[in-house]
C-alpha cells in the first residue's frame, strides 16, 4: 500500500471518524466472540477489566457505569466461575473482584475467537504494525485524561 506524497492529510474529523469505526467493528468481533461464551459485552468488558484485581467501585469506573450495574455484571461472572469477590483487608466494607483461572481461559478463548479482528491485524506486514502501535500509544493517554 503506496503513500501519495501529493495527497492532502485526513483532518482530525476524518481520523476520529475512522478511528470510530475502527473501534466499532473490534467491538462488535468482541462482542461477538464473547456472546459465544455465554456472555454479553458488559460482563466481557468487566472480565478483562479484573485480570487484576480491583474494588467494586474501580471497576464501575473502568466500565463508565454506576456502582449498582457492577453488582448484577459480578453477581453473573461469580456464578459462572469466572471472578470471585473477596472484602479489603483493610475495610471488610470494601469489596474486591478478581479473574479465576477459569475467567482467565474464557478471556483467551474470546481473544482467539475474534476472527474478524485476528485477520485485519494478520493483515498488516511489521513495520505497519510497529507504526500502527506507536500511534495508539501516542493518542492514547491523551484519550484517557482527566480533565
């Protein structure tokens, strides 16, 4: 895939508008492979987001959802398995939710099972993935700050 020197750069409408739909379509291969493992996108998200464990109310905040969505998404993973909760140490109050082995098995499986995801980043030779990596981890903390 050639670079035209003479072509005039996206403007940074058309860089969010692309990378949207980018992540758009990784949502919906992810959504998609986790629906296959018997879960919604939420509880997926949630799963991933405990590979280390963390209190109930982080988590809510890695979910951008209120404290009482958290419950019934971890009540749902415990069931299955996949996360338990244990109270903080140092304030039986504070509950903390962390993966299982099997969570961490069911994560992979999600990760392989994303097929539409697996061949667009297959497609990419190794210099377009080191560049495509770099831009990620350049705009991403900007992304993430608080303001």
């Amino acid at each position: 895939m050639g670079t035209n020197a003479t072509a005039t750069p996206p403007t940074t409408a058309d860089l969010m508008e692309t990378v949207a739909a980018v992540g758009a379509a990784y949502f919906q291969d992810f959504a998609a492979a986790a629906a296959r493992h018997g879960l919604n996108s939420s509880q997926a998200k949630a799963l991933k987001a405990v590979r280390e464990p963390v209190p109930m109310r982080a988590l809510a905040g890695r979910l951008g959802c209120d404290a009482s969505n958290v419950t019934g998404i971890v009540d749902r993973l415990e069931s299955l398995g996949l996360a338990q909760r244990e109270a903080a140490a140092g304030d039986r109050r504070v509950k903390i939710v962390g993966i299982t082995e099997q969570g961490r098995e069911v994560l992979e499986r999600i990760r392989t099972d994303m097929v539409r995801a697996q061949e667009a980043f297959d497609s990419l030779d190794a210099e377009q993935r080191v560049a495509l990596e770099s831009l990620c981890r350049q705009v991403l903390p900007l992304l993430c700050a608080t303001r």
